[in-house]
C-alpha cells in the first residue's frame, strides 16, 4: 500500500509499532460516502452565493429542517465504517476483531488526524465554491 504522509506515524497496538498511512483519494471518498446523502438533503435548501463584502457564502432558501436530514442514518453510517478505516490505515494489524474498545480509541483519533477527513470536507466544499465564482 502506497505512503502519502511525509514523515513515518506510528501507533503502538497491543505492545507492537504499525505504520499509520494515509488513504488515497478514491478511499476517502469511499468512506465518506455517507456525507453525500447529508450533502444531498442539505443542497435542496442551500445555495452559494456573494455576500456584499464579494465573499462566498452558504445561504438557505428557507429555515432547514434537520430532521429532514437523515442525521441519525449518517451518525450510524460513520459509526459502522469506524473498522474500515482503521483497516485501510493500519494494513499490517489484522486483529481488529478482537482488538477492544478501549484501546481503539487514541489509535483511531490518530488514524484521523493522519487522514484529515475535516479538511477533506472542507476543501470539497472551497472546490464547490470556486466552481461558482
């Protein structure tokens, strides 16, 4: 599996080191897939557009309804793709099965501060705003 990150992240796991690598595009956007039905209800009532300062913003047609959102469905649609990536992160740990909870838990925030899914998010939605302009 090929390395993005410039510098070697390693996470320790049940007293043993393992490299953390960063994920290629096309599996981040695999991951975050659940976003795109979020994206989706949200677009029906947003729209971008230039504020008087000539600065790109999101605005609403209306008061958005986020029970209409689905955010329940992609809460539990990100819970459950937790194990996917720590196993695309971590390749050469095989025991996540049995690996528990608790000691998931700082190797997983580490695995997504190395991914950087915010910032993916946000510069998916600067490519958005630059597409307007």
């Amino acid at each position: 599996m090929k390395k993005f990150n410039q510098e070697e992240i390693n996470v320790e796991i049940l007293g043993k080191q393992y490299q953390v690598r960063e994920l290629s595009l096309a599996e981040k956007i695999k991951i975050i897939g659940g976003l795109g039905e979020f994206v989706k209800n949200l677009a029906r009532n947003a729209f971008f557009k230039k504020n008087e300062n000539g600065n790109i913003a999101l605005s609403f047609v209306d008061e958005v309804n986020f029970a209409d959102l689905n955010i329940d469905k992609i809460l539990l649609g990100t819970i459950e793709i937790l194990p996917e990536i720590l196993k695309l992160s971590i390749p050469d740990f095989k025991d996540w099965d049995n690996l528990p909870e608790s000691q998931s838990r700082e190797i997983l925030l580490k695995v997504l501060e190395v991914n950087d899914f915010k910032g993916f998010i946000a510069n998916f939605f600067s490519l958005g705003k630059a597409i307007i302009r």
